[in-house]
C-alpha cells in the first residue's frame, strides 16, 4: 500500500509538520523530530506508472478516495495525515519544498485582520466571522530559469524650446537607437495545478525562494498536496509571456533621456536553462457571505492574502458624495480668493 504515515515512536499518535518549529511533530506528547535526519521512505519504494489504483489508511484500514491530482491529504474517517507517495515518485517527483511558515490559527487571525482594512466592503464581510473552511495546500509550480539574448533598433527624438530674441525656437533631434542585451531570469513561478486560477497564483508572489528545502514527504504531513497538471513544456509559453512585460520594462530603462522612442525592430531570442517542479505553501480560505462563496488564497510563508472581496455599494456613494463634496468647496475658496465671493 503506497500509503506514508508517520507514527510518534513514544505514543502512536499521528506526527503532523509544525510550521513554528520546522520539525515533525506529535500533537499527543509533543516530540519533534528533525525531518533532515529522518529517512527517505520514496527511496525504499519504487513504482510503475498507474501500478496502483486503490489506497488504504494504515491507521483505520478505510479506503482513501482522492481526486487524481492529490499526493497528500488527510483520512475521512480518523483524521490520519497520509501522503500517497507512488504519486510522488519518477516524474512526480519534486525537486524543492517550501515548507509553511504560518499556522492555520494565524492564518485565520491574519484573513481577519485583512478583512478589515477593506475600506469599500460591507461591515457585516469586515467581522470576518463566517470562515466556512480554512486549507492549508501544497501547490504545485514549476520554477523556471530563462536566458534572454535581446536586439533593439529605435529611433530616439530630444526637443529643446529656446528664445532667442523676438523668436521662439523648437529644435528637435533625432538619435539612431541601439541596444543589446541578455536578461536572465531565475525562480519564475508559473503555478501547474489545474484548479487554481493563474490570476490569483500570480498575485501571491513574491515566495522567499532562499528558503526552499529538498523535497521530503514529512513536509507534506498534515497538509493537502496535489501533483502537477500540465509539464514544464506545456507551460514554457506562459513563462515566456510572463517575461515579456519585464523585458520592455528594462529596454525603456535603458533608453531614458529622450522625448520619444519608436522601435523598428525587436529580437528576443529565449532560452529554457531549466525548469525544477516545486511545492508551494498557499492556505485556500473560504468565506460565505450574504448566500454567496468567496475564495481567497493566502502565501502560507509571508502571509500575503489577494482577492476579491464584496464591495458596499452605500460606502462607494458614500466616497463618491465624499469626493464631490470636496471638490465643490475647493471650487468656491478658489472663486472666493479670486475676488469671486462664496455663492
């Protein structure tokens, strides 16, 4: 039974990843346990592709039903913490790990703090008191490294306004453009899972890639993991969209100085050095309010919450009426300062 469970050599209890400490630890007795020097059980373990098709809680012995996607989750009927490691292994097999850094009561604490900052949404969303569940998810991304040689040809025009005498001058100058140069990019996520919206994925970043581990299934240990959707092939397009707005952004850097620009030609020439498949931490929260769901996703390392919450039609008249108001009173100081009088 492809099935990874790790029991507390001192009471059997179920050992679980604690993300204060970085260690495995028992909920029962309090071991932890340094998931560094515990050993590889995918090592031990070797599988051939769709080999298995049925999965077993070593705890309770009850069938575990998952979606295909998921490598790690948590048994329905006794709560056991399980990693389904032949999805996990081969081509399945993660490079890195970057394990959560915030629990799941600071995570709530967090999204509540959040909710009420929301200047323009409801007061009854700003309670933040209708969490309907809270999921910390090991989402699967692809980290790229792309090499960009890049070619520029412009034209570049400097005007200067000068009078001289009884006259006044424009002289415009106009400047050949040329630039050449190699832009890389390392730790570009694009995230693989299916599930999750681009959008919402892209909006969490940055992650601190500095701390990402080597890939060991105690990380996973209480948390939901799923496997890869789409290869870093089928996403390499997206990586190189994603990049291609960084990199007009740097050739405008380098062309500063000039009233206008006009390109005539652009070459980008784009190399995939590599691409390393990583789990990320992301706590999926979500919030019912006024009969409808909300979904919003949080950096489970730097706490970092993006989405769309309601907006309170009262409040945004209010700021509106507040604005208009405002600018009425500016318009009649000016006309009272300019002799006009209040009307």
């Amino acid at each position: 039974m492809p099935v990874i469970e790790y029991k507390c050599p001192n009471c059997g209890s179920g050992m679980l990843f604690d993300s204060a400490t970085g260690a495995l630890s028992c909920p029962s007795c309090g071991r932890q346990d340094n998931i560094e020097q515990i050993p590889d059980p995918l090592k031990k373990q070797v599988f051939t592709e769709n080999e298995v098709k049925e999965y077993h809680c070593n705890s309770c012995g009850a069938d575990i039903v998952t979606e295909p996607e998921t490598s790690a989750t948590t048994c329905s009927f006794c709560g056991a913490a399980v990693v389904l490691s032949d999805r996990l292994t081969g081509d399945l097999a993660p490079a890195m790990v970057l394990p959560f850094s915030i629990s799941k009561d600071e995570a709530k604490q967090a999204f509540k703090k959040w909710c009420r900052n929301g200047l323009l949404t409801p007061s009854g969303f700003m309670t933040a008191d209708r969490v309907k569940s809270i999921t910390g998810m090991y989402v699967p991304f692809w980290l790229y490294e792309l090499h960009n040689k890049i070619e520029v040809h412009g034209r570049g025009t400097k005007i200067r306004t000068y009078t001289q005498g009884d006259y006044h001058y424009t002289e415009t100058q106009h400047f050949d453009i040329y630039r050449r140069i190699r832009l890389n990019y390392v730790n570009l996520p694009i995230d693989a899972s299916e599930k999750m919206k681009d959008e919402l994925m892209d909006k969490l970043e940055p992650f601190p890639y500095n701390q990402l581990k080597l890939f060991k299934t105690p990380y996973l240990a209480g948390y939901i993991a799923e496997k890869y959707n789409y290869t870093d092939e089928e996403l390499y397009p997206r990586a190189k969209e994603k990049t291609s707005s960084y990199i007009d952004s740097y050739i405008a850097s380098t062309v500063s100085g000039y009233n206008s620009v006009s390109y005539t030609d652009k070459q980008i020439d784009t190399t995939l050095k590599n691409a390393d498949y990583v789990l990320l931490p992301v706590w999926m929260v979500y919030y019912d309010y006024n009969r409808s769901q909300y979904t919003f996703a949080m950096n489970g390392q730097t706490g970092k919450v993006v989405g769309k919450p309601p907006i309170s039609k009262a409040k945004v008249a209010g700021w509106f009426a507040g604005i208009s108001a405002v600018s009425l009173l500016s318009l009649k100081l000016v006309s009272w300062m300019m002799g006009g009088g209040f009307l």
